[in-house]
C-alpha cells in the first residue's frame, strides 16, 4: 500500500503542492477572518487525499500531530487540541468510509467481541448514560462527543491499522522524531534559563500546556524508546545511538521536575518485575485492598482531618529540593489542593452514588463538598482545572458504576498481558508488549495524580496501547 501511494505521489505530486499551498493560505484566512475552520480545511484536505492514497499514512501523520498539538480556547468556555482533534475528527470520518468500502471484511469484529473491547464499550456506553443526568448535560454531551472520536480513532481505527509490524513502526517513529524535535526545542530554552524549577513550565509552550503534560509524553513513550532495537527497528539490534536517546529522554524528564514522572518510571520497572514472576493477580488485590482500606480508615471518625494542612505554611515553592521536603511535610501547595479536590470527589460520590454528576461536570458541582480545613492559596481555581486523579473523577462523575468499568477494563488489560507475555516467545512481539505493557503501567500511575485520559498526550497512547494489546491477543 505504502509503495503504491508513494508511486501515485511521485506521478501526480499535485495534491501535495495544493496542501502545500492551502496551508498557509488556510492559516492567514482563519487571521484575517478570526475563524479556526479556515485553519483546519488544509488537515480536512490531506485526509480526504489519504483515504484514497493511503489511509495507514494519514493515521502515522497523527504521530507527528501529538507533540506539536497545543491546547486552544475557543467561544463558550469550551477548549480543544489543536489540530490533533480536529483531526481526529476527519480520520474518524474517513475511517467510517473505509468500513463502508468493504464492511464484511473490515468491520473490527475481534476488537469488539474481545473483553478488552466489550469492557471499553460499556465504559463508553455508561458515559452516555450518565450524560442525561449531568449537573449541565451540555458540557457532559460535549465530554461523550470528545470520547467518542478517541476512542473510534485510537481503538477501533488504530486496531484496524496497525496490524503490521512496519505500520506499527512508522506510527512510533513518526511520534518519537517529533518528540526528540520538541524535547530538542525546550531543552535549548531551559538552557537559557539555567535549568531553573521555576521556569520549567515557562518554556513548554506552545507544544505542551505545561511541565506534566510534556513530562507525561515522554515517560508514556519511555518504554518504546527503551525497548526500539528489539521490538520496533528493522535492525534488531541496539547501537551507541540508542543507548544515547534514552539517556538524553532520561535527562529530559528529569528536568521537568515532575514527581509523578519519576514514581511512574519506579512502578514501570516494579511492572515489570511482577510480570516477569507471574505475580500480576496478587499485586493488584494487594493494590486494591490498600487503596480500600486506607479510604476506610481515613473516612473512620473522620480520620482524614487529622492530616489538615497549616494554611499559611502550604505555599508554592520555587525551588526542586524545597518541593521536596514540602510534599513529605504535607506543605507543598499543589499536593494538598489535591487533597482539597479528592475530599470533594469522595464525597460527590457518596451524594450521588449511581450516576454521579455527569461527565465533565466534576468543576460545576465540587464546591458544596470540600473541606474547609484543606483549603490552600489556589484553592479559588480561576483556570478551572479538575480533580486532579481520574478514579476519584469518575466516581464524582459517573458514580461507582463508572469507577468499576474503568477498574475492571485495566485490570482486565494487565491480566491479559501477563498472559500474553508468557506465550509469546522471545522476539520482537515480546518486546513490543512489554512496551505497551509497561506504557500503560506509566499511564495508570499518572491517573493517580491526574486526570489525562482525555488529553491528546496520554489518551492517544492509552487506546493505541489497548489495541495493540487486543491485536496480541488474537495474534494479529
């Protein structure tokens, strides 16, 4: 497919000299107009030419996308990824044309008959449902509309897709050279700012939001890098290159001072030694019963106010080492209005235990819950940030339903890649789950301190991830 679009490129080069042309004449009309569409007709352009060139490109064109994607605020308090999701969008279309083309054959029966998709679809399904109960159905609609398309495009397209070892490859490569590109970019400005703590957020923009989003990326795609030579490159086999980007990656993340990157990269190397012993089952109960347990004891005799913040020691702080010993004193800033939100989501919960309060509706009705004895300096949230850990959001949200199926849909992804490890022998497609295996590892500790599941710098790689991990399973 891939020499026959290039072969069709090479004889009639006319549809990209005419993407070459609309783009910058895209980007001045949507200036001069002050309308994004005029922007995002060039990318609606390219995809409809790949659907008929080649689809698989359009899809590895996403890779490039990801990392340079920045967040945009448009009319009605609403935001998006620009241009991923738009993007997004278009492929989801045209892989509904693609589906139509040849519905028999290309319809994704595996994907969805397999546990790991059934699961993914009552998990989708449950955030429908718990739209029409929301606090303000729009914004919950609008929520359900954004995973609609994630989980179409990066699930269902991506397990269409990557079935190949070298389509596969080129997704990865693309998203990793336009990483190293904007590590390459930052890094040089961090430089010129003397690779302080404080200016680490400064010098993301405009590809990442701030320090987590660009540290999120890297250690999400930290083990495709780690694992490159045997599970990815032609080659099969490392070099002093290789063992230079990881160093370099490990240097990256490092500088973001981002704690919940370092822990992920501990949990990954513990993943994969609960793996390796087979001890996957137990590791999750232990895992399980503690997180239960701890919420009992705390929630006994209201336990948890004995951890109450002093307001006027917890303060932002502008130095790594000082954050530090801030975070084990309960006196960094950001930890403890955690603290506040997650109170709040617990007790939505316990409000509304069936249905929640709708997706995307944790901001709208947080307030009546929190406790007054964890407020801090940023506790008034004029950016409207969430809850800041995605269990706790979905049990605000869409009850304990919605928590279960999430639960139930990594543990069930885990499991089956416990199972596969141990079939497979080894070889590149070991290599290659270990990989996703280990980045969705990563993926669950940022979920503990965030909610990033939809964002185009995490989310993209969790589905991508869980298909690839379906496509194993049944041998693709």
């Amino acid at each position: 497919m891939r020499g026959a679009a290039l072969a069709l490129l090479h004889r009639r080069p006319w549809p990209l000299v005419a993407w070459a042309l609309l783009v910058p004449a895209g980007i001045w009309l949507a200036v001069a107009m002050e309308q994004l569409i005029w922007a995002v007709i060039p990318l609606l352009v390219l995809v409809a030419a790949y659907v008929v060139v080649d689809l698989l490109g359009a899809f590895v064109f996403l890779g490039v996308l990801i990392p340079l994607s920045t967040e945009l605020d448009l009319p009605g308090g609403f935001s998006t990824d620009f241009p991923v999701e738009f993007y997004t969008i278009g492929l989801m279309f045209a892989y509904f044309l693609w589906l139509l083309g040849n519905l028999k054959k290309r319809f994704p029966v595996q994907m969805v008959l397999h546990p790991i998709g059934l699961l993914l679809l009552a998990h989708w399904g449950w955030t429908f449902l718990t739209s029409f109960s929301a606090l303000h159905p729009l914004i919950s609609i609008k929520f359900f509309l954004a995973k609609s398309w994630y989980i179409v495009v990066y699930f269902f397209m991506a397990g269409s897709l990557l079935q190949q070892e070298d389509g596969i490859r080129r997704f990865f490569r693309a998203a990793l050279w336009m990483l190293f590109a904007t590590i390459f970019i930052i890094m040089l400005r961090h430089a010129a700012a003397g690779f302080t703590f404080d200016s680490a957020n400064k010098v993301m923009a405009p590809f990442y939001r701030n320090h987590v989003d660009y540290a999120a990326i890297m250690t999400v795609l930290f083990p495709v890098v780690w694992y490159w030579p045997h599970g990815f490159s032609a080659k099969k086999s490392g070099s002093r290159w290789h063992l230079l980007l990881v160093l370099w990656l490990l240097l990256a993340i490092q500088l973001t001072y981002t704690r919940t990157a370092y822990i992920s990269l501990l949990m990954a190397a513990g993943l994969y030694v609960v793996l390796r012993l087979r001890l996957l089952k137990p590791a999750l109960v232990l895992a399980f019963g503690l997180a239960v347990g701890g919420l009992l004891y705390l929630a006994s005799q209201n336990r948890y106010l004995d951890y109450a913040p002093n307001y006027q020691t917890t303060i932002a702080h502008h130095r790594f080492d000082n954050l530090i010993e801030a975070t084990y004193k309960l006196e960094d800033i950001s930890t403890m209005e955690r603290f506040y939100r997650w109170i709040a989501g617990v007790q939505m919960g316990r409000e509304r235990p069936l249905l929640g309060y709708g997706p995307g509706n944790f901001y709208e009705g947080y307030r009546p819950y929190t406790v007054t004895s964890f407020k801090t300096y940023v506790s008034d949230n004029p950016e409207r940030s969430g809850i800041h850990n995605y269990f706790l959001m979905l049990l605000a949200e869409q009850g304990f339903p919605g928590l279960f199926l999430f639960v139930a849909l990594l543990f069930y992804a885990f499991f089956t890649a416990e199972r596969l490890y141990h079939r497979l022998p080894k070889g590149p497609k070991r290599y290659r789950l270990l990989s996703l295996t280990l980045g969705l590892g990563v993926i669950t500790s940022f979920l503990l301190m965030n909610d990033m599941i939809e964002t185009d710098k995490v989310g993209t790689f969790f589905f991508i991830y869980l298909a690839l991990l379906v496509n194993g399973e049944w041998g693709v």
